[in-house]
C-alpha cells in the first residue's frame, strides 16, 4: 500500500489540541503510518515511539488481531443503538474487563474517552450516595497536579493551573488535596520513601467539611500527565483507610496505568489498594478507537437496582457507550495483551527500564529522575524567564534524531509501548543522553 507522504498544502482549518497551533503550522511534524515500535514520518523516516503514542497503544502500533477485528465487525454490525438495545460484544467486554480487575469490581459502564470516565465516575459517585438516601454527600475531592481529562468536572477535580485557569468558575463543592511530590525524594526510583503522612490531609479537609459532605476523593495513582508523580510508600494504603473511616468513595483514576504500564492490570493490583471505582480508558482499545470504561463494585452498582424494574436506573450514558466496533477493538486487545504475556513484560523490563533512565543522572540540565514500571520522567533546570522552552526544545531535537518522547513543563516523560526490547531502550535513553548534551 503506497503511503500518503504529503504534507497538505493548507493546514489552517484543523484548530489543533493541546498544540502551539501556529508554531506547529510553520514546520509541521507528520506521522502518516506505524509498526511495532516505530512511527514513520511524511519524510520517510522511523521514530521510535517512547510514548505509546499518548500513553495509549500499550501492545504498540498496527497488531494485526485488532486491526481485523475492527474490520470485520466494521463489515458485520457498524452500529447499534447504546440505549435499550444491545449487542453481544459490549456484554462481553465487559466481563473480560471486570475479570482482569481487582477482586470485587464486578460492573463496567463504557465511555468514550478518559474524561468521559472521570465525568461518569464522578456523576455514579454523587447518585449513588443519593440512591442510599445520603443526598448531602455532594463534595468532590481531587488533588493539586491532578489531571482528570478535560471536561468540567475533570478540570474542577483537577489540579493543573493552565487548565483550570481560562474557564470560569468550575464546578462548585470541589476542594483539593495537596500533591505528594516533595523535595526529600529526588532520584527516587520506584516509590519514594517520603510523603505517606500527605494523605492526612484528607482527615483536614473532613474536619472542615463535615464527611457527611463528601461522596468521593478521585486520585492518579500515579500521575502521569502533570510529570510522573510517583506515590510514597504507604500513601494511597492511607488514602484508603480515611476513606472507608469516613464512607468516603474512593476513584482511581487509571486512565494511564491501566492495562498493564505498572507490570499488572491495573494499578489497584500493583499497589493492592482497592477503590471502589476504576476509571480507564487509552490502553483499553490500545489507543485505536476511541472508548474508556468506569469499572465499580457491585455495591455501588446494586445500590441503583432498586425502585420499578421499567424504570432506568442511572440517567446517563453516551450514544457510542459500548459500540460495536470500539466493544470488538476491545476485546481483540485484551486478547493481544493476554498472547504477548505483556503485562508480565512490563514488570520484567522494569529494572532495566529503570536503570536505563537513571544513567541520565549527572547530564547537563537533569534535576530529577523518577521512575516505576514502563513509565520514566526526566526533570530540567528551567530555562530562567522561559519555563517549558528547554525541555520542549528536547522533544524537537529528539524527533529530528527518531525518537518521540513527551514533555510537560520542564519535564520529560517517556511510557513506551510494552513491547519495547532492551535494544529500544538503549536507543531512546542514548538519543535522549546526546539531545541532552547538546541543550542549551
Ligand atoms: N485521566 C488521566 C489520568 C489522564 O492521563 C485523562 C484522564 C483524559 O483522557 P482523554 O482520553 O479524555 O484524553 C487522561 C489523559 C500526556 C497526555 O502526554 C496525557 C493524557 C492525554 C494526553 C496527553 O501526559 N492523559
């Protein structure tokens, strides 16, 4: 199949997001096809993925299982109607799902994206206190440098300025937690030793509230998007225990340690924490067609099943919750994963992953590392009075040199698909070692 290699001549129209629309548009950078490990660009050459695409294409590009699965369900049933109706698909999905999660999350409400699961996580959080006669439980938690996604009460929960800042007033009842990232555990590798008495904060939050107030705390077990904030030991075990102490919801958002990034299915797994509701999505199709899935206990679920059996129960859903072929990308992916062995994968590389990145200590501009299952991020010295310059100007040069990596702030985070081999590491952290060296 020839491949489109051109770049159009008009790029005006597609207001692009999340982008420096004009500064892209004036050297565009353009992938226009991927396999395995490798982007190719529309001037031929290979870029090594040390993304995953946006931390999404977990089992890495172009695997022949989803990709017929989406052709063939395109060809049998292209769309059903998500209300009132179903198809067998969505049905089964949803029990592969809730088979790979933590023991006790039993119900899988589908969702087209990660903040869609945040919005519908948030929503059961505040009816499903109400459908048990607690109506006064309507404030939401979240964390400073939380990101939720980026609709309105993602961003409410949130806790990144820039994307709080130009959209008014959010939701209301929100407060915040702080964030658990603290000097005394610079270089950590894997979870830091400091910060566990952060999840205290909750108990102060309670004492102004009133836990009679509050339906639900939602956290990143790790954050990813704010710059890989890993948590202390001992935090979301604390985070936990105020939780349930106070009939506190606790979410996790796994929108990007779903799906095995940590070395297991979920994070919930990996730390043995159990929320009571899940929000993923991205590695769920492996980032190839867009769909995120909320994931509760049947607790929270059973709590709606009460009143007439006519009636709906739950007054919310998305007209592609569950559509044909997102339900068959799905479950060809789960396949994929369950095949390659690739959650096991992640945790094996992980120690040499985390080598890998910490060899970068000592290069000019580093100011931290940290580090935990096939997630690396690489902190800068800021350029003074242009903070964002430097680090992004080493996700230019990296690409030039074939590699894609992500930066947030200062900050380098590199998630590479699980199907990574030590040879790509090598060539990710070595490109990533000589784009350092020649920063300014
Ligand atoms: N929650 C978390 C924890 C996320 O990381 C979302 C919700 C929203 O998902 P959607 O599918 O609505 O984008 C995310 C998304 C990056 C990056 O490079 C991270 C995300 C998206 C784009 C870029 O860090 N995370």
């Amino acid at each position: 199949m020839a491949l489109d290699r051109t770049t159009p001549n008009d790029l005006r129209a597609f207001w692009m997001p999340f982008t420096a629309n004009r500064q892209f548009k004036q050297a565009p950078r353009m992938l226009v096809a991927a396999d395995g490990m490798f982007y190719t660009t529309s001037d031929g050459r290979q870029v090594l993925d040390g993304t995953a695409g946006l931390w999404c294409c977990n089992a890495g590009h172009k695997r022949p299982k989803i990709t017929e699965a989406i052709q063939k369900q395109a060809a049998e049933l292209d769309y059903a109607p998500a209300f009132q109706m179903g198809h067998p698909k969505a049905f089964e999905l949803a029990n592969r799902l809730v088979d790979l999660a933590p023991e006790g999350i039993d119900h899988a409400f589908f969702t087209n994206s990660g903040s869609e699961s945040v919005e519908t996580a948030l929503k059961i959080a505040l009816a499903y206190h109400r459908a048990k006669g607690d109506s006064s439980r309507t404030r939401l938690i979240g964390r400073e440098r939380g990101y939720h996604g980026v609709n309105f009460g993602g961003i409410s929960v949130g806790g990144i300025v820039n994307n709080r800042r130009h959209f008014g007033t959010l939701m209301a009842g929100v407060d915040h937690m702080p964030h658990t990232h603290i000097p005394e555990n610079q270089w950590s590798r894997g979870q830091p030793e400091h910060g566990a008495h952060l999840a205290d904060e909750l108990e102060r939050i309670v004492a102004l509230h009133g836990a009679d107030t509050i339906a639900a705390v939602i956290v990143e077990p790790v954050a990813g998007s704010t710059g890989v904030l890993i948590p202390p030991k001992g935090y979301l075990q604390r985070l936990r225990e105020i939780t349930r102490k106070h009939g506190i919801l606790l979410i996790f958002d796994e929108v990007i340690t779903g799906f095995g990034r940590l070395g297991s299915a979920f994070a919930a797994q990996h730390f043995d924490v159990m929320p009571d509701m899940i929000a993923c999505a991205k590695g769920l199709t492996n980032g190839v067609i867009p769909m995120g899935a909320v994931l509760t206990t049947a607790e929270i679920h059973d709590a709606f099943m009460t009143g007439p059996e006519n009636l709906i129960e739950l007054f919310h859903g998305y007209t592609y919750s569950g559509c044909p072929i997102a339900s068959a990308a799905g479950l060809a992916t789960l396949e994929t994963y369950r095949e390659d062995g690739l959650f096991e994968r992640a945790a094996e590389l992980a120690p040499y992953w985390e080598e890998a990145v910490h060899s970068l200590k000592g290069r000019r501009h580093v100011i931290d590392i940290r580090n935990m299952g096939l997630i690396g991020a690489v902190e800068l010295e800021p350029i003074a009075g242009a903070p964002t310059k430097r680090a992004f100007n080493a996700f230019l040069k990296a690409y030039d040199k074939g590699v894609l990596i992500r930066t947030t702030g200062d900050i380098i985070a590199m998630s590479p698909p699980l199907i990574i081999e030590k040879a790509h590491i090598d060539q990710l952290i070595g490109t990533l070692a000589e784009v350092l060296d020649t920063l300014d």
